[in-house]
C-alpha cells in the first residue's frame, strides 16, 4: 500500500477492484465503513460476482475475469474526455508534460520495438526526447502530440464505452456511474483510493492491471494524498514482509536486483553502474547494497574483494526462477530437492495435478509446517498417488505458529510491528528461526574443512546470532536496521549508509526502525493520532523513514500549501527552517516528508514530488514494463471470445507454455470461464483452517458458485453434486447456485462464470477437491504470477 | 442498575462471521459437524452448541442485487417467554436485563427452547441442557464487552447501556434514512423491550424477525398440559408446532430467499 489500512478512512471513495476486501480483508472495512459514515464517502466494488464486499457497496458492477485493462482504460479515455483530470497535478507531477521519441509507436496491439521470435521488446523507442544536455524535452501546456498526455490521449481513444462494456460485460449504465462517481475525486482536495489484492495481479496481464490503476490515479491526483494511494491488500499478514526481505527469486533485501551471471554483473562496480540510476534517491543504491554485503559477509567483505560481491549467487540470465518455473524443472526432473516452508503447491500452486506429479521427481522433500499437508503427504494414496512407485524421501518438521514465536509482521501498510511469544511452542514444533539457523549451523560444520571456491560463501558468512538453536532476533533485528562495523553503533537511518564498508543494513528500506541501542521501534504502541489522519507516528514502524504515506509531497501544490483545508498532510513552512544552516524553511506536518525536508518548493526539484524514479515525477509513461509502456487489454490464455481492441489476443511477451500436462483449453469444448478466490473462514491453502473445528463447521465442504440461468441449462440444483471440467482435468464438488453470479453479455454473446474457492484438499476436517486442478501453468509478462483467475471450464451434473 | 443492551447494526456487517467464532472460542462450545448447505450460513440453526450465527440472505430487489447478514442469538426479552415456561425455575432475569440460565436446575424439558419466539434457544448434547447466549457475563462483570462485539472488525456490534445503545440505534436510522434507506430500530418495544436492539435496513420479516413476536405464558403451557393430561397423551409436537408458528415470520421474501436454514 502506498497508504496505509486506518488511512482508508480519509478517503471520499473506494474502488474495490481485483479484491474482495470484506471477506479477506475484513479490518479494511473498519475503516471503510468510518469513511462512510463520517464523510459519506462511496464505495464501489468491481467482481465478476456479487461478494459481501459488493453486499456494502454503494456501486456494484459485475465484470469478466481478465478484462481490468479494458475496464480502466475505459475510464481513463472517459476522464481525459471530459476534461475531469486533476491538471494541476497531472501538469507538474507526472511525466505527462514530457515529449516522447519520434519512433515509438503503437499498431493493432503492439508497440514499437517488438520481435515476434523472442516474444520480446526493445524498449529503444520508448524514450524521452532530450536536449543536447540530455535533458528530457517538454511542453506543458500539453498540447504537442508527441506528449505523454497526447499519447496517452489517443492511445486510450480506442477504449470508448461501448467497446469496453462489449469485452468486460459490465452494464453500460452502471459502468457510467462508476466512471463519474469515481473521477469525482480527480477534483481539487478530494480523494479516491484503489483497493486491489490477488484478483488483479494473478493475470497473464496481471503487472499492467496494476499500472493501469496506478495511471487512473495518478491522472485524478489520487496518489501522495490522504484517503488515496494505490492499495495492495497482501495475501498474508506477513506477505509484506517477506517482499521487503526479498523472498522472490529476482531480488535480494530491500528491493535490489539479485545479480545474473550476464557481463553487466561481472563485478561490483559493473553491477552499481547496471543498476545505479544517476538521478533519483536510488542514486545511493551503491550505499545500500555494499552495506547489505557487510551484512552478508561481515568482515570478510572488504574493499579489496569487492565487499564479497563474487559470493553472491548469480542466476542464469535464461532462466526464470518463479513457482511455475520451479516446478516445471521439477517435472522435468532438474531439482533434487526441496524445502516447503508454510507453503502448500499441491493445494495452492497452479495446475496442482501437475505439481503433485512433479513432487515424485524429488529426492528429498522437507515440508515446515503446523499440520500435515497435502503437498507433505502427496505421495500416499489417499492423495490417489501409488506409494510404491514413489521414491521421494518427505520430512515434516513441525513449526512453531505465529503465537508461539517472537519477531515482525509487516502488515500491507508497511508497519512494521513487533510481536512476542504469547506460549510456548507446542510439543517439538520450533520456530523457523530455529529450523533456519540450526540448519545453517550444521551445513556450514559440512564445510569448515573444505577449500573449494563453492565452500568460501558459506565459510565467510557472518553468522553470529547467538550460541543456542534459537537464533538472538533481537541481534538479526539490529543487523537488519544495520550497525557501523567499526563502533557497533546502530546506523540512525538510512541517509547514514554508507558504500566504503563501514555500515552494514541487512536491509536498508528498514533502516531506521533499531536507530539505537535499546530502541527497537517496531515494538512501539503508542496510537497517539495527532491530526486526526490515523498515521499514529508512533505505533511501530512504517518504512521507509517511517513514513506512512508515500510521495506525500503530492498533498500540497506548486507552493507547498495543502490542495485543501480537508486534505492536508504535510506543507512547506519558511518560518521553520535553520537559518544558521541556510534553510529557507521546511516541510511539516502530519507526516514524515517523503521529500528533501528542507528543498523549498521554488528550488528546483521542489515541485517533483516522485523521488524514487528518475525523472522524480509519477510515470504515465514507462519503459520498465515488458509489454510495452501503456497497458493494452489482452485475453487470457483461455478465453471464451477474441479480443475486440487488436488483432493480438495473448499478452504479445508471455511464455507460451507447451510443456506435458498443460492442455489449453477452447471454448467450443470449455465454454464457461473460471476463477478461484478465498472465503473469508478459511486461509489459503487451508492447512491452518482446515484443521480447526471451530471454522471448519463454517464452510465444512468445497463447492463451486454458479448463476441460476447455468445451473437451468445444465439441470443443476443448489446443493448437487457436479463436475468441472478443464482441458487439464476434472473436480466434483458442491454446487451452489446463486443470484450473485450473473451471465454476461460478451460481444453480444452470453457468457457465464463459475468460481471455486481454493482451499480446500484432502487432509483435515474440511475437505473437499482442489481448484486448483484447474487452473493452467501460465504467468504474468513481467512477474510470471500464475493466471489463477480466468480459465476455461465446463460444468456438468455428477452422476 | 442500568440496564445493558447490544444493537446489531446490519448496515455495518459484513458476514464475516468472526462473532460466531469468538463465541464459540470464549465459551467453550464444541464445534458442530455440518455438512455442505447450499449457502454460506452454517451450521444450520442455533443449538445448544452454537448461541449465535449469521444468517445470510439473497434477495434481488427490480434488478438490484443484495446480499443481506444478520447476526442472531437470544435477544434477552423483557417479556421472556423461556422463564415463563420453565417450571424447573432454572431461568432467571437479571436486574442489568439479562436472561440467564442456571445448568443446575435445567431439566432438558426443552419446553424454553419451543417457547422462544426468536428460536434462539437450545439443547446442548454436551450437557443435556438447554444453553443459550449469556451476554457473556463474566466478561460484563469485569469490564469487558462479550466476545462477539470484541471480535467484530466493523463495529457492527456495540454493547452498553441500554438507553445509550437505543439513542445510538436511533441517531443511525435517522442518518440511514437521511441516505434514502429504508431503516429502522428493532427491539425497542417488541416484548416489553429486547436487550438486543438491530438496525435494520429493511423490513424487519426480510431479516427473518418477526414482525410482531409474541410471548408464550405459562398460563398457555399449562393449559396445554391439562389437554394432553386429558387424553392421556405426553406429545410434544403440537405445542411445540404451535410456538414454532408463532414465533414464525410470515416470509415475505419467500421465494427469492436462498436461505440455509430451510
């Protein structure tokens, strides 16, 4: 979240889309329903279905799975239209004033710079026009057609409303209401926020569904503002956390690029000037990642060893390590063996069917986890597997739950909250710190004696977290803040960071949080809220700089005053600047500035509120995304129609998967699309729900939700036995009919959805069959995130 | 003292069902086993193992989709028609409003549980007495509000005293109306005045209240006894058929109702 979950009472209005906020994120309706009833503030919920969220909105419009790029782009053609943009904002805070190379074009679905062989882009000629000192061209008044708003303009022409209600099935009526309802907020002092979670981003397009709203809000003025933002509700408490700490295969902590063994990477210094922008805050990157190498490797990272870089484990350039890539070298045999900590694929990874199969080509399995899982015990029969025929050797190591242990959760806001052990773990269940460091211990004994080049890294890591199995976290908590090596001194910030290998931060976007000896902020609780926002300054701690609204240098205009009395955040003061410094004042407010505190608003730079990007303002145009630099509507792999905006129907950059057990499936055979989605009574996966009596009486059984026009044509009653069928294999489960999924009117043909919860599998006290048989291995052009979302299906009466 | 109340406001509830599972968790109460419903709403009714619940209702209105919840449980009635029919004397009102059961003098007649016109009563298989929400007492007697209006992320359910509690339901109807709602208080008036007081955003036999509860006696119950002492029968079912229809919402939704507890 660019904001934060109390902030959401600020807002004027909620669009709820790709999300289902109510019932898998029941604290954000805390503060929605404040917004409601203190501001009258309108929510708006988009689902393919009628959901308890749509249940407390006061717009609901139902929409085909897969077709948010159309649906924003809609609106954005709607609101560039009629002139309802935010342009004060839009003028000086985005790129929308910058000219954009004479050769980038875009026609029938593709941009420039495409090769069809490689599936891939060049973005060569999605650039700014510069000057001869390389400075990028603009006009403000925004009227030169080659602007990012023109472009913008007449790239998104093409999504009129007729158009857009024909691919997304929205009603016309109901999808103009939303449009101005919501570009209400584009006026001076108002605020709308977007709430999104996994129904927008598990898309082959699910990277460009987010910008699209990122670029909707940007053009309203609704990012850096209370009640505004961009608002991921993560899929797990702690799944903020786990991203800060890099638990994706293309990063390392604190959002770096984990090098690849191509020849920018070569060295440290070729790898800082690969990554190093020369203008922005990531212009201290090279602070930040020599200090994580001091982290890493401690005093074995010097200067003369480039701080350890070579260590560093560099990917292959041509492969992709994401889930679906893992498990499909899996099957074919290239991975020996795995650890599964709290994670379940054989329930909650895609095309299930084909991951359990993969399991058997293991050696070894170590699954962590407070239950027996399906994925632990995949290769019995009751998971309909021949144990025999099995060679894998499965370990379960029972783990300590989130009660049981002490350390943070980073909620979506990015609070960064302290949590203590309330009870001993359970029996011989132990912590994943205990797990990880007993572990590590043991592996690096393994190693003490040997020489080669492969032993150095696990030799030289620093790993000095006490004498016992359970590591010190208070000490990995330092570590992580960072120390200066040389005194042991917390590092009070990450402005202090430094790339000559005197501070170390195990992650410097946390740096700040343990600023001194005894002062570990994340564990304060003080929900003192001066000013009323709820940013409570003092509760934990929120990165980075404890900042709780990010680019809040967007709440104030050109000058530094707030857009309006209601709205204010933070604002310049010139009475509070040092002027034994030279300070000509400084920004103040409700707030910790995400700004140069002391850059007046007349300096320059002073009104470029995106101190993150390069050009340090919001990107409506971009060359960092793999499609191309708008987001364009493409179908899902499968689709029941053709796409109505181009000649391209997948996403033109995907991978194409045509590997064994992935069947596509069309719509001659599979005329029905489905989707999988969460219940508020149980968590993912299901092994921590499942398992409880108390919530397993609650939705004690799968089922899937139909339209009563479906369940007629195909003679299905509520509560009947019924099979889904995919090109990829087939499920029987509980039928639910119901008025809340309705058909859609596509391209004047009627198409109907079906969705399935995906919790459920065979262990437990709930059971009930995995969607997840389902749904295909493909994935998002830029992220590769698993297309759980839309697929192709049919329903038939059990017999 | 004061007398206590909670208003549910229906408005504000999301379906969640975090307060049926935190009363199940503050009070002990073993799980049910339920089966696939048809709906969202299980287990199937309250019971002596399950004091409250949500009751999830479809209802499409010219077009326009809803999807109502409503939390119930015993609504702790001034006129109660449970300590009326209870001969064993094992219920009892409290001077702060409450209706509460004494597991000691309960015989298991199940006469309360026929009586109630809310049907918030039941026998648990556990004990083999009647049980029914408590106002969870022991958390009130130490400052604390009951397990459901402490779980309840929305602020749904609201607990105090009862005058405050009505003014607070009032001041919200007045502003839901103000929204062209069609709202209204439930609970101030209907059996001499209930300790659960809803905010309705309908009528209140859409939610499946009764319109106009009424309370048994033990006048009627023991009338009912000297008939069947007369032809010498010990049937239940006529009694508890009589109370059943009485308690009964005429359904005005009926047929648009997908509703689990049918």
């Amino acid at each position: 979240m660019t904001n934060h979950y109390i902030d959401l009472k600020n807002t004027d209005c909620a669009l709820i889309i790709g999300s289902n906020a109510a019932e898998n994120h029941p604290m954000s309706f805390k503060w929605l329903t404040k917004a409601r009833e203190e501001r009258g503030a309108r929510i708006i919920s988009v689902d393919p279905r009628f959901t308890r969220t749509s249940a407390k909105a006061d717009i609901y419009a139902p929409i085909r799975s897969g077709t948010d790029i159309a649906f924003i782009g809609g609106m954005i053609n709607y609101i560039l239209r009629n002139r309802m943009f935010n342009e004060a904002y839009v003028r000086k805070y985005t790129n929308a004033a910058f000219i954009i190379d004479d050769r980038y074009d875009f026609k029938d679905g593709i941009f420039s710079g495409y090769d069809s062989k490689s599936r891939k882009y060049s973005s060569d000629t999605w650039k700014y026009k510069t000057d001869s000192a390389g400075q990028p061209l603009k006009d403000e008044t925004l009227q030169h057609p080659r602007t990012v708003f023109q472009l913008l303009k007449k790239h998104y022409s093409r999504y009129d409303i007729d158009t857009v209600c024909r691919i997304t099935g929205t009603p016309k009526g109901v999808y103009m209401e939303i449009a101005d309802t919501y570009a209400a907020t584009g006026a001076r002092g108002k605020a709308g926020t977007i709430l999104y979670a996994m129904g927008a981003t598990q898309h082959t397009v699910g990277s460009q569904n987010i910008r699209s709203y990122a670029m909707l809000q940007l053009l309203l003025g609704n990012i850096g503002v209370p009640g505004g933002g961009i608002n991921a509700l993560r899929g797990e408490a702690n799944v903020q956390g786990s991203t800060d700490m890099a638990l994706l295969f293309h990063l390392i902590p604190g959002y770096l690029n984990l090098p690849s063994a191509a020849p920018q990477y070569a060295t440290l210094a070729s790898y800082l000037e690969t990554e190093t922008p020369k203008t922005g805050y990531w212009s201290n990157k090279p602070k930040f990642m020599v200090s994580l190498l001091k982290a890493f490797w401690g005093p074995n990272a010097t200067k003369d060893n480039e701080f350890a870089y070579q260590y560093l484990p560099k990917i292959d350039p041509q492969v992709n390590y994401s889930h679906i890539s893992v498990f499909e070298a899996l099957y074919e045999e290239k991975i020996k063996g795995m650890f599964c900590f709290g994670q379940n694929p054989v329930v909650g990874g895609p095309n299930a069917n084909k991951e359990a199969k993969a399991l058997g080509n293991l050696e070894w399995l170590v699954c962590v986890d407070l239950w027996e899982t399906e994925t632990s015990t995949f290769w019995t029969e009751k998971a309909g597997a021949r144990p025999a025929d099995i060679k894998t050797e499965v370990f379960l190591l029972p783990a300590a739950s989130s009660v049981e242990k002490e350390g943070t959760v980073s909620n979506s806001g990015r609070w960064i909250q302290w949590r203590w052990k309330a009870i001993e773990p359970v029996n011989d269940a132990k912590s994943d710190g205990w797990i990880i460091n007993s572990l590590f211990k043991r592996v690096k004994k393994l190693y003490e004696n040997e020489s080669s080049p492969a032993a150095a890294p696990i030799k030289h890591l620093l790993w000095d977290y006490g004498d016992s199995d359970e590591p010190d976290i208070d000490k990995v908590a330092r570590e992580i803040n960072g120390y200066n090596v040389f005194t042991g001194k917390q590092v009070p910030g990450f402005a202090k960071l430094s790339d000559d290998g005197s501070t170390c931060s195990g992650n410097w976007v946390f740096c700040g949080m343990y600023p001194e000896a005894g002062k570990n902020l994340s564990q304060r609780r003080d929900n003192t809220d001066e000013g009323g926002l709820g940013n409570c300054l003092n509760w934990s701690y929120s990165w980075p700089a404890n900042r709780r609204i990010l680019y809040n240098r967007c709440s104030a205009d050109y000058e530094g005053r707030p857009w309006s009395d209601d709205s204010k955040l933070i604002w310049w003061d010139p009475a509070k600047g040092d002027i034994l410094k030279g300070e000509k004042g400084k920004w103040v407010g409700l707030d910790v500035p995400d700004f140069n505190a002391v850059l007046a608003p007349a300096e320059p730079g002073g009104t470029n509120p995106f101190i993150m990007l390069p050009e340090t303002v919001g990107g409506l145009f971009t060359t960092k995304m793999k499609e191309g630099p708008f987001p364009e509507h493409y179908e899902p792999w499968e689709s029941p129609v053709n796409n109505s905006l181009s000649g391209v129907q997948l996403n033109p950059v995907v991978k194409v998967p045509k590997t064994a057990m992935n069947e596509q499936g069309s719509p001659d055979r599979f005329p029905i699309i489905g989707t999988t989605y969460r219940v508020s009574e149980h968590w993912q996966a299901g092994q921590m729900t499942r398992n409880l009596p108390w919530l397993a009486e609650l939705f004690p059984d799968m089922f899937v939700e139909m339209s009563e026009s479906l369940a007629k044509a195909r003679g299905i009653k509520n509560g009947d036995k019924v099979v889904i069928s995919c090109a990829r294999g087939e499920i029987t489960t509980y039928a639910l009919v119901t008025k809340r999924f309705k058909p859609l009117l596509i391209n004047g043909k009627q198409v109907e959805e079906v969705g399935l919860p995906w919790h459920f599998g065979y262990q437990g006290i709930a059971t009930g069959e995995i969607a997840n048989k389902l749904t295909p291995h493909i994935g998002d052009g830029n992220t590769m995130i698993p297309e759980y979302k839309a697929f192709l299906v049919d329903v038939r009466r059990a017999v | 003292m004061a007398e206590l109340a909670m208003c549910v406001d229906v408005s504000k509830c999301t379906g969640c069902r975090g307060c049926q599972v935190a009363c199940k968790q503050w009070n002990g109460l073993p799980a049910v086993k339920t089966g696939f419903s048809g709906s969202y709403e299980n287990p199937p009714r309250i019971g002596g193992d399950t004091w409250t619940r949500v009751r999830f209702i479809e209802k499409e209105d010219s077009g326009k989709m809803r999807f109502l919840f409503r939390k119930e449980q015993c609504m702790h009635c001034t006129e109660a028609s449970c300590q009326a029919v209870c001969a064993a004397g094992a219920i009892q009102k409290t001077d702060r409003g409450m209706v509460v059961f004494n597991d000691d003098r309960c015989v298991g007649c199940k006469n309360c549980v026929v009586a109630c016109p809310f049907r918030a009563i039941g026998l648990s298989e556990e004990t083999g007495s009647s049980r029914k929400c408590r106002f969870c007492y022991e958390r009130i007697e130490n400052g604390m509000e009951p397990a459901c209006a402490k779980a309840c992320p929305t602020g749904a359910i609201s607990f105090g005293d009862r005058g405050k509690m009505l003014t607070q339901a009032k001041q919200r109807v007045s502003d839901l109306r103000g929204l062209g709602v069609n709202a209204r208080v439930y609970g101030e008036n209907e059996l001499g005045g209930l300790h659960v007081i809803y905010v309705l955003d309908d009528e209140p036999e859409i939610y499946g209240l009764p319109a106009n509860p009424r309370a048994a006696t033990a006048g009627l119950f023991d009338n009912w006894l000297h008939a069947l002492a007369g032809v010498g029968v010990v049937a239940f079912a006529p009694f508890w058929l009589i109370f059943r229809e009485r308690g009964k919402a005429p359904d005005k939704s009926a047929g648009t109702e997908v509703d689990g507890n049918a």
